[in-house]
C-alpha cells in the first residue's frame, strides 16, 4: 500500500498570501524556470511560437466545460451578452492546430473544452495554468460549467458546488505522483459560490442550490448506474450509496470536480463549479429526456455565468 501524503504545497503557503496581493496565478514548479522554451503541447501553444501576454494577457474570466462544442456555444453567446463588436461566428478556435481541446477567446474571457473526466481535464488545467502565468494574466476567474447527475433535486436544477468530495464522500483529491498518493484539498471558492447564487436569484428562470458535488472516476459503475456494460451490486446497494451520498450533503455526480477545485486552490485562481442537472439518479439512471430539452438545460450555467461576468464588468 503506497504512503498517503499530506499535499505539502497547501494553500497557506507565502505565495498564496502575495497572489492575494499582486493577483498573479502561481506555478509550483521550479523546474519550469530552466526551462529554454515551454510547449504546451496539447493546446499547440508555446512561448517562443506565440506572444502570449499580448494573446492572453487581458483574460480575467476562464470557462470550462467538457463538450467542445458547447464551449463554443458559451463563446458566441457570452460575444453577444458582452454587446462585443464584430461577427460573432468568426470565434476562431485558437488550438485548431489540435484536435485535443477547444478554445475561443471573446474579450476577458476565455472558453475552454476540457473532454470527459480527470486525466483529460487535469492535462487541460496544467496547460491553462501555466499559460495564464506567462500571459502574465492577473486576478483571474475560472469557472466549470457543466453537466451532471442529480441526487433527489429536480432535473434542471443548477448546483453550484460548495465543496468537491470523491466516491467516499472525502472532500480531497487523491493524486499519484511517482509511486505515493498525495492527498489535495477540494476547497472552492466560497464568496463566488454565494455570489453566483445571488446572481441566480436576479435571473430567477431556473432552480438554482449550493451543494456538494461528488467527482467519480467512471460514469456507470463508479457513479452506482445500473445500466453500464458491467454491473457487481444489487438496486438495492445502488440505492443505499446514492441516499448515503445525500445525506452527507451530495447533490450531484460529475467528473472533474475534485481535481478542478485541487489544482485551482494551489494556484491561486478563484475557482467555482457550476453544473445543470440532466436528471435524478434516484428516479433512474439513464438520460432520457428530448435533445431539446438537454439543450436547454445545459444554457443555464452559461446564462447564470453570463450574468455574473456582466455584473463584474458593470454591464448589467
Ligand atoms: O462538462 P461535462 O458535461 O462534460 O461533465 C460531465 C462529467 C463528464 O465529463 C460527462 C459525462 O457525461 O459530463
Ligand atoms: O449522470 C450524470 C450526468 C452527467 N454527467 C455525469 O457525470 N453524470
């Protein structure tokens, strides 16, 4: 059994304290600094090949969510909410040289496909952050925006998650590194949680709670469904887990949640996870409601965030 490690990089290290001040992103890596050139190879950016201060230096908001499409989706409309000149639909993808990740750039903000679970949206994250650190990019936002799997609440209802836990409820990251577990915290951002739930009051078109979000390693078996390709427990046991979950305060299943929160707290971002429920896991565990329907609900956290980032630049 590998030791499990208390993440000696916490948040109350000095350079947390001086981002409080000065507002950059932090990199923990003293390595990168020997480093002639840096390729951030999955997003086909690097810092000889692009100018990325001039590029990115003026990014204040990042979105995230798993579909490329819908990012892009994100981009026109947040183009639109923000009244931006120009053509909306010439959003150019800036890591079209890469079929890994989308990404679109509409004035501060920045939208970004991260794909489906840990490793890809953790990869994506490396890349962001050390982007947004040689952009030189200050007091940065970041936000996933997602979908998810409810625990007894209304399908539709946004969660705008207070803390991340994993399968056992914990809320902490497990992260192997060479052949050790070390164990990250889940924290996020509490003010932004509370300021978003606020915003979701003003707009008042859809249900909206905080809660805690559960991060699983697998959609079927690792999120209890019954219906994957491999199935080892009864409905009884399905049940028993998903009303354990909520009692410990869980609202909702998602993929990326722990690890967003982990990697976002060490760096310093201001950080908030914010997913639409497609359906209640209590009442099945397959998703079944019309393509139009999943579309509109996947608008909400778009159109809950747009709010926001308009009522931070005083535009609303
Ligand atoms: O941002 P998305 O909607 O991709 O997040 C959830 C979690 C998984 O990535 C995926 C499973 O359908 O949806
Ligand atoms: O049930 C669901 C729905 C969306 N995403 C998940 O991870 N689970």
């Amino acid at each position: 059994m590998s030791p499990i490690l208390e993440d000696s990089s916490n948040g109350g290290l000095p350079e947390r304290d001086s981002y409080a001040k000065n507002g950059f992103v932090h990199i923990k890596n003293p390595h990168l600094d020997l480093l002639p050139e840096d390729i951030l190879y999955h997003f086909d950016l690097g810092t000889k090949t692009h100018d990325l201060p001039s590029m990115f230096g003026d990014v204040k908001f990042v979105c995230v969510g798993g579909s490329p499409n819908r990012m892009r989706a994100f981009a026109l409309f947040i183009h639109q909410e923000l009244g931006l000149e120009g053509d909306s639909n010439n959003v150019a993808d800036i890591c079209a040289g890469t079929d890994r990740y989308s990404m679109f750039k509409v004035g501060p903000v920045l939208s970004i496909s991260h794909g489906m679970g840990i490793p890809s949206i953790s990869i994506m994250l490396h890349e962001l952050i050390k982007l947004l650190h040689h952009a030189k990019c200050r007091d940065v936002t970041i936000i996933r925006i997602g979908t998810s799997g409810g625990i007894g609440i209304e399908p539709g209802t946004v969660v705008i998650t207070d803390v991340a836990v994993d399968s056992f409820f914990r809320p902490q990251f497990e992260q192997v590194v060479l052949d050790k577990v070390v164990v990250r915290k889940t924290e996020l951002h509490k003010e932004l949680a509370e300021d978003l739930l606020q915003c979701s009051k003003e707009i008042a078109s859809f249900p909206t709670i905080i809660g805690h979000t559960m991060c699983t390693y697998d959609f079927y078996e690792g999120q209890g469904r019954l219906d994957g390709a491999l199935c080892s427990f009864s409905k009884e046991e399905k049940f028993e887990y998903l009303q354990r979950a909520f009692s410990s305060g869980v609202r909702n299943i998602e993929m990326e949640s722990t690890v967003f929160a982990a990697m976002c707290h060490l760096c310093g971002l201001k950080a908030a996870v914010v997913c639409v429920t497609l359906l209640n896991r209590l009442e099945g565990d397959q998703i079944s409601e019309s393509h139009e329907t999943l579309t509109e609900y996947q608008k909400r956290p778009q159109q809950l965030i747009a709010e926001y980032i308009k009522k931070q630049l005083n535009l609303s």
